[in-house]
C-alpha cells in the first residue's frame, strides 16, 4: 500500500472539540511517548490484582485455540512490568465499520512500538468488549457493497449474552464472509463469544486480547464505587460542584442494574427500584446485593472508564473523536477516585481507496485534497468552472457590483442618505446574480452527465450513503488475506493525521 496524509482540519470531518485536543501538547494525558512512560511511572497495580486479572483472561480464553503470542502476553499479566494498551467498542456483528477495525490495529501498533523501544516494558494490546451495552439497534446491522444486512430478533438485555446461531440467514445472502466468522457465530456460542473467536483468527498473532469485563470476579474491585455511585450519588455531587461539565449526562446513579435479558436504570425514592422491572431494593438490601453479586450492577459510560482503569493496568486508551472529548471531561472523576487517569490516543482515522477508484481520481484530475471536498465542489472542479472565465459570472458579477459602488459613491455626493439603499441594492443583484449562475453552471453538469455519474460513482465510495468511509463500510467490502498485515504495516496512531491508504 502507498500512504499519504492529510491534518485533520483539512478533511473537515472532526468536531472543533477534538481539533482543540490536539493542540494540547502541554497536557500530561496528550499522546506522546514520554507522556506514556509517566504514567506508566506513577501507575501503582497490586500483584493481587494482576494475578486476579490473569486468571480472569486465562478462564475467558479457555474454550479457544490460543496463539502463542496471546498465551504469552496473558502470562505477562503477572508482571509487575507489564502495561496495557486499550480500545473498546461496541459488539457490532460481523466487526460493524472499519473504524473498529482502526482502533484495534492503532492500540496493536503502539503495543508493539512500545516494547521494541523499550524493552525493559511489556506492552499490551487489549480490545474491551462492551458486551453490557444493551442498545441492540446501534450492533445489529453491518453495511458492505452498497447493502445493509439485519439481525432480524429482539433484544432487552447485555448484547454479550445473545445467541448467535440465529445470524445464520445472514450466511445465505449473496456476499463473500470471510470463514472465520461462520466459525465465530455459527458455533452456538454467545455473542461475546463469537467476538472473542474472530478476534483471535483476525489478530491472534499480533498478540491482541479480548476482554470482557461482564465479570463477576473483576468488578468486585469497584463495589465501593458502586456504593459510592448508587447510595451516596457523589459522582453527580462531583459533577454539580466542577467548573466544567462533563460531555454526556451525569446522572445520580451511574450504574445499571442487570440479569441475562435486562439492563435497566435504578432510582431512588424511598426505595431503590430498577425501572421496568419488578424489582426494588432497600439500602441495606441493595448494598448487601453489591457485595454478594456485584455482577449484577453495570456501569455506564462514566463509571465504565473508571472501571477500566482500576482493574487494568492501563497506560493508554485508544478511542474515536468523541471518545476523546468526553474521557477529557472525566478527569475530575479519576482524580477524587484516585484512579490513574491514561494517555488518550486518537485511533487511526484512514480512507482506504482500491486500484479501480484511484484510476477514476486520475482521470477526474482530482488531489488528495480534493477528496474531502463535497460533492458539488468537486463537480466543479471537475468541469473547471472556476478556472474558465466562459464557465461562471464571476467578471459580470464584479463589473455589476463595481458599477453600483460607483453609483453609490455619486449619490453619496448629492444625498449620503441614499448610498446604504444602493449598496444594498447591489447586495440583492449579486445574490440574484449568485442564483443564476448555479442554475448555469447545472446546466452545464447536465450537458456533461456522463462525467457527472463518474463524480457519483467517486462521491459513493468515498462517502456511502453521505456517510465516512470508515464510519460506513464493513471489513468485508475490502477484506483479503493481506489486509490486517497492510493496516499494521502502515498506520501509526502517534501520527497525528488522516491517512489514506492506496492499494
């Protein structure tokens, strides 16, 4: 693959919260290497809990043929110079977008650059599934070649927790799935299941491992957290006393309450009561059920980072542009928790174009630049509308308002009342003018349609249904035995810029 980058401002597709952070370079979670090496410094993780979460990775990974470079990196859990890399996402079928697929290289790549240069440390790739999440609308469907595919069921409950024999019509659509997955779904397992298994078939060797929080054993480690959340709201207490407001809704309790088919939100009145549910608790009953089946409680988005960050032990965290922005604004949490707060690397963010596509960029005479323009600008560009003076108004439009500025400044002799009523005259004439020439320079995109459809047939792959590439198309629409290999190969998430990958 060649590669080639642009800023991230010049695509025009980041929010300016993210593009601020990048400016942050004073910060200490800002993603550089000597950043990663302080935190790494000031991490304080027992070898109780060390040995806690080998055992906990070693029972999850015992129903799979494990890799060797997997095995080793689960024994290098125990030791005390053994650091994680992590990124986290949803259990969208079949990996969902390829920004997934994005994350979990950009955390495999800094893992491995990590320990080669500096060899003292170990450093650990780890995706963590939230196999908790209960939104099945935002995981059931995968896009790829101009089609979207369902998973046609219901679902209440911890998406981790589903069947997958079901997605079994899926494999008798008219598309090319690549045999690891019929092996991951087809198996009878449960969907985190499933993930494990095509994790570990598309990045096994490169030593990533698949976690699943949902553990009985693991969030034992934050029941005073949930006691803290559930019955003493301070979270929320924390929120309303900071200067800043957090980027998604704190509420007073922060944790979900859970069995195999729910996951809904407790609240207080004079009792604790998970809504829609039969359920509802005293004090006394909901701290013992914490203690006795911490299982039980989920944590949402805030308390989901912070339990991340107490029972790995976590350097770094690899996430999306929004992921970025709101861990920024949980600092104040880790810090009254006294948690370690981690570097924030943004992912690798990458358009990948294919041979056939980037002949079309040649022929349509169009930059790399010029890929992140929408769609009209690129029409332009393509018939040279700017460039071409018998292709616009842009002399008539000039000369017009030069003529009516002069207007403007005779009246101003003889009555200055008068000169804001011509100038704004020849405000309405340029707009007026502006409306005209876009219905000529139409008129000249229809006069050219085969080369129109030809900047479709571009706009389409670059941006599917108006959507980003990677935020759009699964690993399908790309996958052969090379294309992990070409990713690792060739992003770096310590590269702070677009990139765009050519086959």
């Amino acid at each position: 693959m060649n590669k080639e980058t642009i800023s991230f401002k010049e695509t025009g597709n980041f929010s300016k919260k993210f593009l601020n952070f990048i400016e942050k370079e004073s910060v200490s979670y800002f993603p550089k290497e000597k950043n990663i090496l302080n935190t790494l410094e000031s991490l304080k993780f027992s070898n109780e809990n060390r040995e806690l979460l080998y055992e906990e990775v070693q029972s999850q990974y015992k129903k799979i043929e494990i890799p060797s470079l997997v095995k080793e990196n689960i024994d290098l859990i125990k030791s005390k110079n053994t650091y994680t890399i992590t990124t986290g996402h949803q259990l969208n079928i079949f990996t969902g977008p390829m920004y997934v697929i994005y994350k979990i290289v950009s955390a495999i790549n800094l893992a491995r650059h990590l320990s080669k240069k500096h060899p003292k440390y170990n450093f650990i790739p780890v995706y963590w599934m939230a196999s908790e999440d209960h939104d099945f609308e935002e995981i059931k469907s995968f896009y790829t070649n101009g089609k979207s595919y369902d998973w046609d069921i219901e679902s209440n409950g911890p998406v981790g927790n589903l069947k997958t024999e079901s997605l079994k019509n899926i494999f008798d659509e008219n598309i090319s799935i690549p045999d690891f997955f019929r092996d991951a779904y087809l198996s009878g397992d449960t969907l985190s299941g499933a993930v494990r298994k095509y994790m570990n078939s598309l990045f096994g060797e490169y030593g990533l491992i698949t976690f699943d929080p949902n553990s009985k054993r693991m969030k034992g480690l934050i029941q005073d957290i949930m006691v803290d959340d559930i019955v003493n709201n301070t979270i929320e207490k924390i929120e309303k006393s900071s200067d800043s407001d957090s980027e998604v809704y704190v509420r007073k309790i922060n944790f979900f309450y859970q069995g195999s088919d729910f996951r809904n939100r407790i609240e207080k009145s004079d009792k604790y009561n998970i809504l829609s549910s039969k359920f509802s608790f005293s004090e006394m009953e909901i701290k013992d059920k914490i203690e006795s089946s911490p299982d039980s409680f989920s944590p949402n988005v805030i308390t989901r980072c912070l339990y991340q960050q107490k029972i790995l032990p976590n350097v770094c965290y690899v996430g999306g542009p929004a992921e970025i922005v709101y861990w920024q604004s949980f600092i104040k949490f880790f810090s009254h928790y006294k948690i370690q707060y981690p570097v924030l690397i943004p992912r690798d963010f990458v358009l990948l174009l294919n041979h056939k596509t980037q002949k079309l960029i040649n022929k349509l005479k169009l930059s790399t630049e010029d890929l992140f323009l929408n769609k009209n600008v690129i029409e332009d560009k393509v018939l040279s509308i700017d460039l071409v003076e018998s292709k616009n108004f842009k002399k008539e439009i000039e000369q017009i308002k030069n003529l009516l500025n002069n207007l403007s400044d005779k009246f101003e002799k003889e009555d200055p009342t008068m000169k804001p009523h011509v100038l704004a005259t020849a405000k309405k004439m340029e707009k007026r003018l502006l409306q005209i020439e876009r219905r000529y320079i139409n008129k000249q995109k229809n006069n050219n349609d085969n080369l129109m459809k030809k900047v479709s047939e571009l706009d389409n792959y670059i941006r599917p249904e108006k959507s980003i590439q990677e935020r759009k198309e699964n690993m399908i629409s790309f996958y052969d035995s090379n294309l992990i290999q070409n990713l690792i190969q060739n992003l770096n998430p310590l590269d702070l810029n677009f990139k765009i990958l050519k086959k």
